[in-house]
C-alpha cells in the first residue's frame, strides 16, 4: 500500500489531520506523515475535500 499527497492541490486545511486516528499527520508548510504510526486506513483520503491525499490498497 502506498499514501501520496500532491502538494499543489494540497490547501491546508488540516481535516486530515484532524481524522488521523493515530496522529500520523502532521501540518506544516505541508502534511507530514509519520510512516511508522501510520496504519494505511484511508481516513485522509476520505477527508481531503480537494483529492490531494491518495492511500493505493493492493
């Protein structure tokens, strides 16, 4: 599995993070993610309202 973020559609808004249930996400200049607390769950993905946070599953 494999977590992309296109940082030019990427607006900041910080829902990602605010729906990580593990706190794998962090925002800064852009969102940060923490691989080793990162479960792959898609909750990003499924927040983000401009698409830019992308979880491929197999």
């Amino acid at each position: 599995m494999t977590w992309i973020i296109n940082i030019n559609k990427c607006m900041r808004c910080g829902g990602c993070v605010s729906v990580c249930p593990t706190a794998a996400l962090e925002l800064r200049d852009n969102v940060i993610r923490d691989e080793k607390l990162c479960k792959l769950c898609g909750l990003c993905d499924q927040a983000c309202p401009v698409d830019a946070i992308k979880v491929n599953k197999p």
